[in-house]
C-alpha cells in the first residue's frame, strides 16, 4: 500500500501534468485504507458520539438521561422502586385484579364466598364447631376404627348393660363366689345350693359328708 509520500510523487509529475492510471488506483486504495482505518477506530473506542453509549458503568448501575440532548446519558445506581401500593390497588394506575381464579395471583376481598379470603375471627375457623358425621370410620371395618379394649376405662354407669332386650355389657361382678349371672342380668345362688365354695364342698365329700 503506497504511503502519503510516494502518493505524491506518482500522482503529479514534475511538470504538473495528470496523473497516471497506476497512480490514480494507488490514490484511491489509499484514500478507502484510511477510511477502513477511521472507522476500526470508532468502533474499538467506545464514546458518546460513536454509540450513544457513556463509557465506565458497573453491573449494579443503568443508563440515564441526563436531559434531553441526544446521547446525553450518563450511569446512575439501581435504586429500591419508591412507595407505590396505592397504584396496585383499585382504581391505581397499576390496578391487580380482585377476587381472579385460584391458580391467578389477584387480590383478596374478605368474605365467605368461594374466591374470598376467610377472616381471622371468622367463625368456620372456631374449633367448638361440630364434626361432619363420621361414625362410620369408628366402626368395625372403618378408616378410624376403635379397639373395645383401648377405650377409657369404664364407670358403674348401668345404661349400656346386657338386658333381655338387646346386647350389652356385663353387669358388675358381685363378689360372691357361689353367684352366678342368671338369664334375668343378675347375680344370684342357684337354687338349691348350699352357699359353699367350691373348696368347703370339697372338703366336706372328704370327711364323707
């Protein structure tokens, strides 16, 4: 590539005359070298005037206007958004909506229908409220079912006792060894017996009674 000084000498003669074809083409490579070379240059030298972009900035910052003039910006630091609720409340200039479906991110009214949030005192929240029916699951066979032998331990209630009527509990014991629970759901002697135990009967077959 010819330089400034040799670009010269082939372009004018010594008599001024035209230039020469050859010298013409090396003139015009020249001219488009310079120009390649310029625009390499913008391009590798960030600047306000080749990019609209300030140089420097760090990762936390973003770009600002400083007024109106065209590439007139400089890097400022990411700042917290400002008190705003009010513009996501009804009526705001950036509303949510209230009451969407379920799986919709809205706001909430408080209320007992289907997509109302339910309150803090509501009353469905109160634990003296009455269990659905589920005896079924309690039973013999159900999903909860009770073992008669890991009931509480039972009182001298008579109400659940066996009757002629229905089935039931056993009466309490009467402590007499020599009574015995009669088809009536009582305790009594036989009749016709003596009132011994078992061991004093015994006993008296051996003395030959």
């Amino acid at each position: 590539m010819a330089n400034r000084k040799e670009l010269s000498r082939l372009t004018l003669t010594g008599e001024g005359r035209a230039a020469t074809p050859e010298a013409l083409r090396l003139a015009l490579d020249f001219l488009i070298d310079q120009i390649n070379r310029n625009f390499q240059t913008i391009a590798d030298t960030p600047s306000s005037a080749s990019n609209g972009l300030p140089v420097g900035g760090a990762a936390t910052e973003h770009l600002a206007k400083i007024d109106g003039t065209d590439f007139n910006t400089h890097w400022v630091a990411a700042g917290a958004p400002g008190a705003h609720a009010a513009s996501h409340e009804p009526g705001g200039g950036d509303a949510m909506t209230v009451g969407a479906a379920a799986t919709v991110g809205s706001l909430r009214k408080i209320g007992t229908l289907a997509l109302e949030a339910c309150a803090g005192n509501d009353a469905r929240l109160n634990n003296n409220r009455d269990p659905n029916a589920h005896a079924t699951s309690h039973k013999s066979g159900g999903s909860d079912a009770i073992k008669l032998d890991e009931l509480a331990a039972p009182t001298d209630i008579l109400t659940l006792n066996t009757s002629i009527t229905a089935h039931g509990l056993a009466p309490k014991l009467s402590n007499v060894s020599t009574q015995y629970l009669s088809g009536t759901g009582v305790f009594s002697t036989p009749a016709g017996g003596s009132g011994l135990t078992h061991p004093q009967v015994m006993n008296l077959v051996s003395w030959g009674f």
